[in-house]
C-alpha cells in the first residue's frame, strides 16, 4: 500500500469537524467577508466600510437602555385577517412564517427602561417581519407606547424601518396613519417629545405618517428614507435625480433631519436629548 493511500485511511478514519455556517458573514456594502463575532461586537456595523446591517428590536434595547433597565411591553391583540386576504398565499400563512421567523407577534415592539438614567419608551420597528409593513397591529403597538410614555411621564422614541403599509390590510392599513398622527399630538398635550430615528429602509406609508413628524429627527448612516421609488420620481419629473437622493445625508443637508448619527453614538446622543429635553425623567 503507498503513502498515499495510507494517508487517505486515515483521513477517511478521523471525525470531521462541522465548521457552523454562520461565521462569517458578507457585508452588503462593501461584499467584504467579516467574522460574525466582530460584526456582533461593532454592534452589527461594518468595519471596512461602516455599512450599518439592519437589527431588530431585542438588539436595539439592549444597544441603548442602561442594563437591566428595561422592560419589553406587552402589544395590544389585533384581528390577524380582518380582510380575508389571500394573494399567492393566505396572509395568515405569511404572519404565521414571519413570526417563527423573528419570534415576534407582529412588526412593532415597545420597550420602557432608562437610558443614562433618563426614563425613556422606545418602539422599534422590524423590517425583518414583513418589511416592517404596518398594519393594524403596528398601529395599536404604536400608540399603546404612545400610552405608556405618557403614564411614565418620559419621551417617547421610535426606531422606523418599513416599506410602507401592509397591502392585506388595505384601508385598514392606511387608517394607522391618522390614529398615530393623534397619538403623537397626545403626547405633545402632554408636554412630552417624540424623537424619530430613521433607520435603512423607512419609505412609503410610514414615511408619510410618523416617521417624518418627530420633534426631533435623527437618521443612521447612509440609510434609504423615501415615501416613493426614484425610478417612479424620475419618470414623473423626466429628471434625473441626484446619486445620494433619498439618503440620510441627503435628508441632513436639506433640512429634513437634524443630525445623522452611527449606531454606537445613538446611546450617548438619546441619553442628552432626553436630559436636556426632559430633565425630570431622570429616574430615582
């Protein structure tokens, strides 16, 4: 028997090792490969490019409460097929998928806790679950936040991603838009602010209702904000638009936002709004 042949007994003989295919994840900005536990580390922001991956909710309270502070709020129960709606499939097959998915009832989440000390209400929408779209339930989730910054007598933060309202819903849908227009002049009756934080992607329905009402508005990084397509806007003005059109830094230098902050900086940013803003949240 040759060497060779000895060798690949032996190597046919040795356990194999499974490498987990989750450990090296491709950044969508810049194609680079990045070890996951360094993204996870960079709080899921690129470190060749500074690309920022989307996250959901339970990632965004734990990145901005103080530890242990916070609570994850209970969302209000909503009508899963009001409609009766089936397209390619019953939506009750798409809501059952997304939530085994994302382990979430629906797109919209609301945690209370502190952030440097300061009582805040944040809500965070997941574009993991069905893009983020709104629908009756993200409506109520919004407001039953509204509802609790205001009994808590903190602001109330909201983290936007979606691709506008949810179409198996049809006009129920749209109604979220003058429900949670209402549930934020509340809050201002109440004296208390409502900061938006745009993150990649806001567009559409929730672009036009509260992603774009907040009394002060911060963006992440380079992230896509528009109510409508740009292939549809070029079309329609028979321009063409600018390469960063429909981006944070755009919105910035247009007056559309106020600051255009990366991830890790949000924390430290809230935590002085909301001390400047609201210097009786600093809880006891």
């Amino acid at each position: 028997m040759s060497w060779i042949s000895r060798v690949r007994n032996v190597l046919a003989l040795a356990p194999r090792k499974e490498t987990p295919d989750n450990l090296w994840h491709k950044c969508k900005g810049c194609g680079t490969m990045v070890f996951t536990k360094e993204l996870e580390d960079n709080q899921y922001v690129c470190p060749h490019c500074d690309h920022h991956e989307r996250i959901g909710p339970a990632l965004r309270f734990r990145y901005l409460f103080d530890q242990g502070s916070y609570t994850v709020l209970q969302s209000p129960r909503t009508l899963d097929d009001p409609l009766k709606f089936r397209d390619q499939k019953p939506y009750p097959a798409r809501l059952k998928a997304a939530r085994a998915a994302t382990g979430e009832s629906d797109a919209f989440l609301n945690a209370s806790g502190t952030i440097l000390g300061h009582r805040a209400v944040i809500g965070v929408q997941d574009f993991a679950f069905m893009g983020g779209s709104m629908g009756q339930a993200v409506g109520e989730a919004f407001i039953a936040g509204v509802e609790a910054a205001i009994g808590a007598r903190a602001p109330y933060i909201v983290f936007t991603a979606s691709g506008g309202a949810r179409m198996q819903e049809g006009i129920l849908s749209l109604m979220q838009m003058p429900r949670t227009t209402v549930a934020i002049e509340m809050l201002h009756d109440a004296g208390l602010p409502y900061i938006v934080v745009l993150t990649d992607p806001t567009s559409g329905g929730v672009m036009a209702a509260y992603a774009m009402l907040g009394d002060i508005q911060i963006a992440e990084p380079r992230a896509t904000l528009a109510f409508t397509g740009r292939r549809v806007i070029e079309n329609t003005i028979r321009e063409k638009l600018p390469d960063d059109f429909q981006t944070s830094e755009y919105y910035r230098e247009h007056g559309l936002v106020d600051r255009v902050e990366h991830r890790k900086d949000l924390r430290e940013v809230l935590g002085r709004v909301i001390g400047l803003l609201c210097p009786g949240t600093l809880a006891a």
